[in-house]
C-alpha cells in the first residue's frame, strides 16, 4: 500500500471483499482501494506483530497486531490495533483476502 500499487493491491482482494475499519466502517473492494492506494492516505509503513494463521482447507484467517504509519496533516502518525483477515483459495492457486477487521486502536 506504501506504493500505492491499486493493481497489485486489487490482486490480493477477492471481489467480494468488505472490510470493516478501527471506527466501525465499512467498506467495499472499490472503496478500500481507493482509500488506500491513491486516495488521501499515504501508507509510511506497517508491521505485524505475532501473526497467527489458521488454515482449514480453502479458507485461511489471519490474527496480528498491526502497527501503521501513514501521514496526516500534522505529520505522521501510528495507529496500533488487532487486525483479522479472512483469505480464500481459488481456484486459480492464488490467495485472496475475502474479509477483515481491524481495531479498536489501541494506541494514539
């Protein structure tokens, strides 16, 4: 996302991905790469922390901290939360992420 590669990241998501925000927001495929890859926010960088993945079958879900960096008017700041990914094989052999969820910030 620090790239703001919207090709690459519309790759990655399946099309009937929602993700749902640190605010309770939701958003579609189009609307989350619009917002995060050439849209206002600019991604400095992200981190996880213990990732877990489970997987069962075609269907793997992902737990991790997130640390994110993105810049803001008043400079950059981080944004701490949980972040849980549900990821989907297809047919093709590729993963895609169907769902998510990130939050509640845990720090400012």
């Amino acid at each position: 996302m620090a790239a703001g590669d919207r090709a690459r990241l519309e790759e990655l998501l399946h099309p009937s991905f929602r993700w749902v925000n640190h605010q309770g927001g939701t958003m579609s495929r189009q609307e989350y790469v619009d917002r995060n890859a050439g849209g206002g926010l600019v991604w400095r960088s992200q981190r996880l922390h213990d990732p877990t993945v489970t997987v069962v079958g075609t269907t793997a879900v992902l737990h991790t901290v997130v640390s994110d960096v993105v810049a803001t008017t008043s400079g950059d700041e981080e944004f701490r939360m949980p972040v849980t990914q549900v990821w989907v094989l297809g047919d093709d052999s590729r993963w895609t992420c169907l769902a998510g969820h990130a939050g509640p910030r845990l720090s400012a």
